[in-house]
C-alpha cells in the first residue's frame, strides 16, 4: 500500500508539493522580480497612510476603481492595490505605506497569483480544480499511516547517517530520514489538505456574517475616506490592519480586516466595517466569537502555508515543503531502484528517475495530463487578466 500509493502519482504529488512550497514565499517572488513592490526600510515611518494611498490609486492614470488595499506584509514591501484598469482587466499598484505614493504597477498574474492557482486548483474553475488538488491529501494520510508499519522501530532513526554503499541504500535512508523529520507536516498538511476537500464537496462553515445593506447609490470615489477609516480604526485600536476593502456603488461599507485577539484565524475573522456615507461604525466581528466549524475553516489556511508567524515560520513551511516534495521523489527513486536491481557505487539519480517513470505504468499518462493542464492553464490566466 504503501508503495503502491507513494509510486503511482509520484510525479503530481511532487509537482503540487513543490508548487506549494513556492507558493510560501510567492510574495517574496514579486517583489525580486517587481521593483516596484520595494521601499527602503528606513523611509518607512509610521502607521500605513490608508486613505492617502486610496486617493492616489484612484488618481492614478489609467484605474477605473479601487477594490482592496493590503499592508506591506514586512518592512521592504510597497502596499499592494487592487485596481481595475480603464480597459477592463484586474492589476495592481505598488504604494510607499507612509507617503502614499504610487511607485508602479504590477500584473494581476504574477508569482503569487500563478503559483498559488496553480497549487490550489491547477489553473481550473475551482469546482473541478480543487477536488482533484486536495483529494491527494487521501494519499498522504495513507502514507503517512502506512509509513509506522513500513518503518520499524521508526523513532531510532532521527540520527541515522545516511549510508554510501550504493543508490538504493542512499535514497533509502534519505528517504526514512526526511520522512521522521517531517511526520509532523505531513500529518498537518494531510489534514488541512482533507478540510479544503470537504469545503470543496459542499462542507464549508457558514460565514461568519451576512451583511446586507439595499441602499445603493451613485458610484463611491475612493476619496474622502479619511474619516471612514479614522472611524474604524478608533471603533478597534487594537486591530492590526492588514487588508482594506473599498465601497462601491453597490456597497457603501469600507472593512478593515486584520489580526486582534483570536490565534491562527485569517484576517476576515477580525473585521471593522463603516458606512462612509455617514462614517459610523455598524459592524464589529472578532474572531475569538467564531463557532468550532468557523474556526477550523480560518485556521486552515494559516496553518496549510505558514503565514502565522512571518518570516520564522515561512521560513520553517518552505523547508518542510522541499522535504516533503524529495519524499514524493525518492519513494519513487527507491521502488525503481529496488525494480531495476540497482547496484552502483557512485549515485546515479539518472537511473533511479527513469525506473520511477517506467514505474508508473500507465498511471505516467495521467501525471502528465494533469501537471500538463496546469502549467497550459497558466497562459488563458494571463491571456484573461
């Protein structure tokens, strides 16, 4: 079982395993390849300019309308702005946090978006995408599970050496030793994983608030919302903002979201909303209210990517993330290796990588399929955006 579950999809669990490992630090990505999504530290004084940068978003040549304005997510990052360009398509636009400037613009697909479409659902609608994505996590608990019964007296081995004798005894005790080390993020991303599976066959909590408001009037400039947003961060001083929506025509409500209070809960559980009509508080959300099937929901994701805890446990996600992808390849490596009756003094990774792809039978042809329609996907994702 064990093998059999570890060999067949080997090829696409290891694409989404990497993907995923990348989609962690896919902010980090943008801003290398985005010089507009950086500022200097030391220029940066003060709480993040909301209302300013909103004006100068919707002054910017070219946006039709502002949506959602993030937080720099740490010191060297610009704000990011959600905008909609005059012709119609999504993008973005880079703000200093204190000045408000605008610095730039940035495609709607850039690393974040194409990675972590590309992890999530492969780049499909994500009724079709999101089923097949998560189901893996089956697989993983399963391997997990057979992983006790395969390797005996397995808590011995967070110190083994790994041995030189030959390919098939290297790959193996590389194998069992990023396997103990990793017991744990396996267990958690296999769990979190089956949570997006159930939300994704019909299983999602129920939001945490409706809020309707019929009263629709003319279309809301993103300016003069100094005292919107002076009055939502008064309403809850100690709400640390990390994203703000805009009003629109349609809803004339300006929400602050963040962290406060609540451990391990995405920044909607906090949330501050405004009338900017009159700019009066109506709603205030905490997380620490959520019901069980609310709060496991907003802990999934922070804990599936690490973002809890910035950097440190970022850092701790992305090097978990490549040991569990060298798991997915060197189960793999070993089954070829034992298959082809391997026995080369030197390591030869050439040859346990074409016994896993004869391995896997005609199970190849639907690995391929599958990475294939991801990695096509991502050119109607920027064709459409």
């Amino acid at each position: 079982m064990h093998q059999w579950v570890g060999l067949k999809l080997s090829l696409f669990m290891a694409f989404v395993l990497f993907t995923g490992t990348l989609a962690v630090v896919s902010q980090e990505i943008d801003w290398l390849a985005q010089p507009a999504f950086r500022v200097t530290p030391s220029s940066v004084e003060g709480p993040v300019a909301w209302s300013q940068i909103a004006e100068n978003a919707a002054a910017h040549p070219g946006v039709s309308a502002v949506s959602i304005i993030e937080a720099p997510p740490a010191a060297a990052f610009a704000a990011r702005v959600t905008v909609e360009f005059d012709d119609g398509h999504p993008g973005f636009l880079y703000a200093h946090p204190s000045t408000g400037a605008i610095q730039g613009t940035g495609p709607w697909a850039g690393a974040a978006r194409v990675l972590r479409n590309l992890h999530r659902h492969l780049n499909l609608p994500t009724k079709i995408g999101v089923p097949i994505v998560s189901s893996l996590a089956i697989l993983l608990l399963v391997s997990l599970v057979s992983s006790f019964v395969v390797y005996k007296r397995w808590w011995r081995g967070f110190a083994k050496p790994l041995r030189r004798r030959d390919a098939r005894t290297w790959w193996g005790d590389f194998h069992r030793l990023a396997g103990v080390w990793s017991l744990w993020f396996v267990a958690l991303i296999s769990v979190t994983g089956l949570w997006y599976l159930t939300e994704s066959l019909g299983l999602d909590a129920p939001p945490q608030t409706q809020f309707e408001d019929g009263t629709a009037g003319a279309p809301l400039a993103e300016t003069g919302l100094t005292a919107a947003f002076a009055a939502g961060l008064s309403a809850q001083p100690c709400l640390r903002v990390e994203a703000a929506m805009l009003p629109d025509a349609d809803t004339p409500l300006l929400q602050l979201q963040g962290q406060n209070e609540a451990m391990l809960v995405r920044p909607r559980a906090n949330a501050v909303w405004v009338d900017v009509r009159d700019n009066r508080v109506k709603l205030i959300t905490d997380g620490r209210d959520l019901s069980l099937h609310q709060r496991i929901s907003e802990m999934a994701d922070p804990l599936h990517f690490g973002t809890f805890g910035g950097y440190w446990t970022k850092a701790i996600w992305f090097t978990f993330g490549l040991l569990m992808t060298a798991l997915a390849v060197s189960g793999a490596a070993i089954y070829s290796l034992r298959i082809t009756r391997e026995r080369s003094v030197a390591l030869r990774p050439r040859a346990a990588f074409v016994g896993m792809w004869q391995g896997t039978g005609r199970w190849r042809w639907l690995n391929l399929a599958l990475i294939g329609t991801g990695l096509v996907m991502i050119v109607y994702l920027v064709v459409s955006s």
